[in-house]
C-alpha cells in the first residue's frame, strides 16, 4: 500500500531489507573527455551559490615577427629584433567546472588524499 500525505509518496518499507553492500559502477568517457594541462585556476561562488572553477594555463604569446640577422653563408646568425619586444602573458582557459559546495568538499578531501599521497611518492623517488 502506497501512503500519500501533503504531496509526498511514501513507498512501504520492506520487512527485513537489507542495505546493499556491494555496487558494480561502469565507467564511460564522453565524447569531449580530454585531458589538459593547468597551473592555476581563477573563479568563485556564483550568484545561484555554486562554485565556478576555470583551470587555466599561462604561457607566453610567440613573437608576431624576428628580424633575424644572417651570415656569409645565409645561414640565421641571430637575433636583432622581435614584436612585441617583451613578451606577452597570456591566461589561456582549458576548461570550466561547476559545481555544488557538497561537491566542492568532497573533491577538497580528494585532492588532500592524492596530494599525500604524490608528495610520499615524489619523497620516495629522491
């Protein structure tokens, strides 16, 4: 028998159910699943209280152009001149993560177990 009370189903309760304690979990890749290289990330809360984290990489822009100087032979002998003259920054954005705060610690509590256990392993390789 199915008991309805101010918009709520409560299904009945089975008589000596147990809890599982086992579970088979297939893992799939979706179609866009990529791996990307980041040293920092720039983001925060939202307005709706999630958390947004952008991974980021920083690396320098290449030269528009080197005026290079040549030798007898033809051969490139060396730099006189690029453009820009100082190179320039750039904070180029892999991907984009948004999530809960329940999320946000659990994944908190990930990295801290995985950084443990790197560094052990960076230690050991000494």
């Amino acid at each position: 028998m199915v008991e309805e009370k101010e918009g709520v189903i409560k299904m009945p309760k089975k008589e000596n159910s147990k809890k599982p304690t086992k579970i088979n979990i297939k893992n799939e890749y979706s179609n866009d699943f990529r791996i990307v290289f980041a040293n920092g990330v720039f983001g925060g809360s939202t307005s709706d209280l999630k958390l947004e984290m952008n991974f980021i990489r920083f690396r320098h822009l290449p030269p528009d152009s080197i005026l290079e100087k040549l030798d007898e032979k033809g051969s490139i002998a060396g730099e006189i001149k690029r453009e820009p003259e100082n190179p320039i920054l750039v904070r180029e954005f892999q991907v984009g993560i948004l999530t809960d705060l329940g999320f946000a610690k659990t994944l908190h509590s990930w990295l801290g177990k995985r950084i443990e256990i790197l560094e052990k392993e960076i230690e050991a390789h000494k």
